[in-house]
C-alpha cells in the first residue's frame, strides 16, 4: 500500500475498531440499572430503541449516543493513524477509513462478549460514517437524521425510518463524488442494517410493528 500503510496496520485498526465496537451498551445499562438481560424483553436487541422499551425515553437517548459515540471515536483514531496531517485522502487512507467504519459496527451487531448477538448498528452506523469524510459526511449525516425524522414523524416506525434513512446514505456520498471505499461502505453499512433489520421487515408487512 502507498502513503506508508501495511496490511498488517490496517487489520490491526480493523481489530480495534471492531472491539470499540462491541462495547454492549445497551446490555450492560439495562444489567447494572434493572439487572435485566436486554435480549430477553423486545426485539432482543442490545441497541437504543429496545433499551427505550424497557427503560424509558431518557436511557434510550444514553445508549444511541454511547453507541454513536463509539463509532466516532474508532473512526477518529483510525484517521489520525491513516490521514496525512494535510488532511488529504489518499486510496490508502480512504480504505482505512472505510475498513475501520464496517469493523466499528460489526462489532456493535456482532460483540464477542455476547456470543455475536448484539444490535442492529443504526445509532454506531452514523456515528461512524458522520467522520469517515469530514466535512462532507457531516453534511450527509444530518441529511441522513434528517430522513429519519421525517419518515418517523410520520409512520411512528423506528425501523423503517432507521432502515430508509441508511438507504439514502450511500446515494448521498455518490452524489458528493466521494472516494469510492466510502460510498461502498456506506452501501454495505445499509445493506446490513436491512438484514438486521429482517423480523422488523417481516412485522411491518404483516402490520405487526410496534409504532413508536
């Protein structure tokens, strides 16, 4: 690889996203402070939207941000190893980036400690993507919250404004010509948060979702 990255840097950046990742949030929240395992209640998952059916709106809101807050900071660190100090983005630098933002959230879907079952990666999925291209990303990711606002306002449905909103992320980053690895994540990012996402699918064809 040019620009001074080796395969070995860039699996060793993939491995520690993938472990900020897998810090389970919403388990550990919903077992310190109800001493519930959150896989048993809801959906199962450990992400924001399960903990607020147990908890309450306030603890929902604490762990999407936790969960944000990890992807940022994976994708924070990998750019500081990754990007030259002129900011500029080289092929090898944007693969970094890119590989480093699908580790961060497999490890949030996939954690380790959880014997691989953990959430559905929307809240790490932005938090993520919201650096991996400063300053376009951040255009695109309030875009993206944007959507998911908009489509929850009016259908009441988490999963479908969570899934619509990432669906849009991947043409957004086409439209703003960024470096290919970029767009492709964004593209596999949405395409796993719809298979995550696949009971909810099921449920709101058959009109069974629960609305917000």
């Amino acid at each position: 690889m040019d620009g001074g990255l080796s395969v070995r840097s860039v699996l060793l950046w993939m491995t520690l996203s993938y472990f900020i990742g897998s810090l389970p949030t919403g388990y550990l929240v919903a077992r310190l402070v109800r001493g519930v395992d959150i896989r048993t209640v809801g959906s199962g998952s450990i992400g924001a939207t399960n903990v607020r059916r147990l908890m309450g709106k306030g603890w929902g809101t604490f762990v999407a941000l936790v969960d944000m807050f990890k992807g940022a900071l994976a994708l924070l660190l990998a750019a500081h190893a990754g990007v030259p100090g002129n900011g500029t983005f080289s092929d090898d630098a944007s693969l970094l980036l890119a590989l480093s933002a699908l580790a961060v959230v497999v490890g949030h879907n996939y954690p380790v400690w959880l014997k691989f079952r953990g959430g559905k990666g929307v809240a790490t999925t932005y938090g993520t993507m919201f650096f991996v291209w400063p300053y376009p990303s951040f255009a695109i990711v309030l875009m993206c919250g944007a959507i998911w606002y908009g489509v929850m306002s009016v259908t009441r449905y988490v999963s479908l404004a969570s899934m619509l909103s990432l669906a849009a992320m991947p043409a957004f980053f086409l439209m703003l010509d960024a470096p290919l690895p970029f767009t492709c994540v964004a593209a596999v990012l949405a395409a796993l948060s719809i298979f995550r996402h696949r009971a909810n699918i099921g449920r709101l064809i058959r009109g069974e979702e629960n609305a917000v």
